[in-house]
C-alpha cells in the first residue's frame, strides 16, 4: 500500500508516523478517534489537518 499522508521522518517525532510530515503522530490522531471524538471536531480543533488525513491514517 503507497501512502501519499501518512510520512515517516527520522527527524520528526523520532520517527513515528506522523500526518504529511507535520508533528503528529497518527498514533495521536488514533488516540483520539479511539476516545470518541469525531472526525468533525478533529478537523476543527487541528485546521492544519484534512479529511484525507484522517482516511488514510484509519486505512493503516
């Protein structure tokens, strides 16, 4: 499977995956989504972040 969000940097968050080479970590993004919070209020709390993001990050 090619990734096109999903980036791994050793020089970015010691080299977690993390969403389009910005600082966080899918496995931040699953935590949330793990806790309840909705795709929606995501998008809102993090603007940088997009749906595609998210998609891919649940596709993993």
């Amino acid at each position: 499977m090619k990734l096109q969000r999903i980036t791994v940097n050793p020089e970015i968050c010691s080299g977690k995956p993390c969403i389009r080479g910005l600082r966080f970590p899918v496995s931040r993004l699953l935590g949330l989504l793990a806790s309840g919070e909705t795709k929606e209020s995501i998008l809102k709390a993090y603007p940088y972040l997009e749906p595609e993001d998210i998609d891919e990050a649940l596709r993993i």
